[in-house]
C-alpha cells in the first residue's frame, strides 16, 4: 500500500509542480519541514530561507554558520535518535504556543538576516550617508 500512496503522490507533485505564490502558498500549510545542510557540503540552502518566509519549523540539522537566532527556533536533529526527534514533535505539536513562539522566531531570524529588500534598503542608506 505505501508503493500506491507514493505513486499518488509524486504523480499529482509532478502533474503540478507549484511555483511562485502557488508554492509559497503549499508551505503555507505546514508546520513543519524537513532540511539539511548537506552533509559535509555545510550549505545554508534555500529551503531554510523559504520556511522561514512561510512560518514552517524547519527539521534537520543546521549549517555552522546559520545565525544562533535560526538555531535555537528550529528542530535542530543533529546527533538525536529518531525516537527523540519524534517525541520533539508530538511534544511541540500538543505545545500549539511553543510551536507558534518557535515559528515566529524563525521567521523573524530569517527576515533579519536574509530578506533582501531589508538588506537593500540598509545598503542604500550606507551608501547615500557617506
């Protein structure tokens, strides 16, 4: 029956591939996503910034150089079992302001130090007051 259910799956992700605000939107839905640096690549990919747009809790283990305010928000799985990162879960999932308190910091994180419009507009006053 798992073989079906992922054939299912995959056959309506490829059928609709969202992009955009269609994709922003899907994350929308979730509390939670998985990530990961890539081993020893050590990348802050783009999928830690596109949850912390969308208010997801990222899961998975964090880049050396993520800022420490993204480290303590997020489901940080690095060295735990999986019976430990499944009790984090449920325990923040039955903890709806805990879990909401963590979203928010992440996002609030990611907008400080990855939003480019924040960025650019820092960059042009820097520029405009020398």
């Amino acid at each position: 029956m798992p073989d079906v259910i992922t054939s299912i799956v995959k056959e309506e992700y490829e059928s609709k591939r969202p992009t955009g605000n269609d994709y922003y939107n899907l994350l929308d839905m979730y509390d939670f996503g998985i990530v990961c640096r890539g081993g020893i690549r050590d990348y802050l990919v783009a999928k830690y910034v596109e949850f912390g747009a969308c208010h997801v809790l990222p899961i998975g283990d964090c880049p050396s150089y993520m800022p420490i305010e993204m480290k303590k928000a997020m489901v940080n799985v690095e060295g735990m079992s999986d019976e430990h990162d499944v009790a984090e879960l449920r325990r923040l999932l039955s903890d709806r302001d805990e879990l909401i308190a963590r979203q928010d910091a992440y996002a609030a994180a990611t907008h400080k130090y990855f939003d480019r419009a924040e960025h650019s507009h820092r960059l042009i006053q820097q520029i405009m007051s020398t």
